[in-house]
C-alpha cells in the first residue's frame, strides 16, 4: 500500500434548490451510453456530438430582458454520460422527449468545508503513522476547491522530483509559469472565473493541509511558531478550481473537475465541500 489514501470529504446533500432569476437553469443531464460511442475507435468528438444532439436548436429570449441562450457549459465521459446546459423549463421538457434522455436535474450549490483528519490520525513527526510512511512520495493529490495560491511557501518544489510518468495533466497557459514539481496541474472550471489562483484561501488552506511542503518558522504575530506540513509532504498538487471567491461551488463544476482529475491519472481526490445549499 502507498501513503494514506483519505483525503475524501464529499458531501453531497439532496434538498429541493428554489429557481433562479433567469429563466434558464443549470441542470445536469444524464443520457444513456451508445454501445457506438464506447468502442475504443469513438473519440470524444463523437461523444459530444451525440450530447449536442439533445441540445435545443432555437436561441432563448429570456421574459427578464437578458438575452441568454440555452447553452451546454460542460460534458462528462468518465464520471458519468452526460453534460451540464443552460436550459429553460420548457427546453428541458423537449429534451425529456428524446431517446436516450434518463434524468436532469437542477444544479446544487455546495459550500466550503474543513477536516480535523490529520489530528485524527495523530500525525506527528517520528511518530504514529508518518514514522513507516514515506510521505506520499510519488502520489497525485487533486484538490477539488477555490483554486490555490502558488507563491505560498507551502507549494514550493525544493527537493521534489518531478511528476511520475502517468501524469497527463496541465497547468492551464495563463498558469503554466506558477506550476513546478510541486504543483503540476492548475486548472480552473468556474465559468466567469478562468484563472486558478485563489482569491478565498480555502483551497490553498486543503492543498497545503493535504499535500504542503515543510515550511518552518510558521506563525502568526509570533504565535504557535513551529514547523507547518501537510499530511503527505512529497504528494505532488494538482488543483481544480470549481468554487467562485464568495465560497460557491456548483456541482456541474465538481463534476467537471472529477471527470478531468480522472484523465490526468490523479490517485486521491481532496474535495472538502459540502450541502448547505446557497444560490449563485
Ligand atoms: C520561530 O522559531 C525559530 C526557531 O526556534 C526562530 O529562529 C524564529 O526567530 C522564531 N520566530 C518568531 C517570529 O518567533
């Protein structure tokens, strides 16, 4: 067995989400699989093609004025078959006509949540779990959160190697120069938000809880000064922003990051968010 495998928080809470001020929604649909689409020669196009065809045709003058039009903002094919669309009620009727049509449902809003796990497992420095362990040396943490802080002492890359041979993911390219052996994958899925970086704190908080470097000398105005660490300091980081800077994490959006996080050959997902329902 490698390092310890329990960084999964994940909450989800099922309760009635009351409707937007648009006339359009977030739903996540579920579709059936094609036996065509799941051969090994159907590419990723041709699944998108068969989502796309579920998609009304006609654009959406929306009664409030704004002009929105029905839209597809996300497409799973590892997690699930389906995607995530902006839709009006009546557009999601139509849709619940065509073959192959399972489910929808509305979009939830998660909220930002916290772990007492390392205290748990009494992690302390030549002691209890950590003693036989060797660090996460070698494992893929996907931080599933607000985005991160790269420049945080935390996240630097001194004595790491670099990522295994398996890693398929990015640092997106208005990132790339932040990313190193530490951090080797930063992207963000909040639609109005394309940048990784955190401007809430919380994901830099699970990253660096989960996977920080040792940063010695850590306190705050000279208080509780010792050596901050996360629970697998040689774990390698690679972030998936799925929550707006207010806290506000949609579940198309997480699911989008899990499908990616399962490409890129992540072994642990950290999502620390959970019910408490708020609207965007
Ligand atoms: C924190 O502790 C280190 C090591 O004992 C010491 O060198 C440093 O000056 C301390 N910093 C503060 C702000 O107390």
């Amino acid at each position: 067995m490698g390092f310890l495998k329990i960084l999964l928080i994940f909450i989800f809470c099922s309760f009635p989400w009351p409707s937007s001020q648009s006339d359009l929604d977030t739903y996540i649909v579920h579709v059936e699989a094609l036996k065509s689409l799941l051969s090994t020669q159907s590419s990723l196009r041709d699944l998108e093609s068969y989502y796309l065809s579920f998609m009304p045709k006609t654009t959406t003058i929306s009664a409030s004025g704004n002009e929105e039009t029905a839209r597809m903002i996300y497409s799973y094919h590892n997690v699930m078959k389906g995607f995530a669309a902006r839709l009006t009620a009546s557009q999601l009727k139509e849709m619940e006509k065509k073959p192959g049509f399972v489910s929808a449902r509305r979009q939830r809003i998660l909220s930002l949540h916290t772990t007492h796990t390392p205290s748990f497992l009494g992690l302390q420095q030549n002691m209890g779990l950590w003693k036989d362990s060797n660090n996460g040396k070698g494992v893929i943490i996907g931080v599933i959160d607000t985005g991160i802080s790269p420049d945080h002492p935390s996240f630097s890359d001194v004595g790491m190697p670099p990522p295994p041979a398996k890693w398929k993911g990015v640092c997106q390219s208005n990132f790339m120069k932040k990313c190193n052996n530490k951090l080797i994958g930063a992207r963000s899925y909040v639609l109005d938000d394309g940048s990784p970086i955190d401007s809430n704190g919380h994901g830099t908080h699970t990253a660096s809880t989960a996977a920080g470097a040792f940063v010695k000398g850590a306190n705050v105005f000279g208080n509780a000064n010792g050596t901050a660490v996360g629970v697998a300091p040689l774990a390698h980081i690679s972030v998936y922003k799925v929550c707006n800077p207010a806290g506000e994490c949609s579940d198309p959006a997480i699911l989008a990051a899990i499908d990616a996080a399962i490409d890129d050959g992540i072994d642990i997902l950290s999502i620390s968010l959970g019910g408490d329902q708020r609207r965007i």
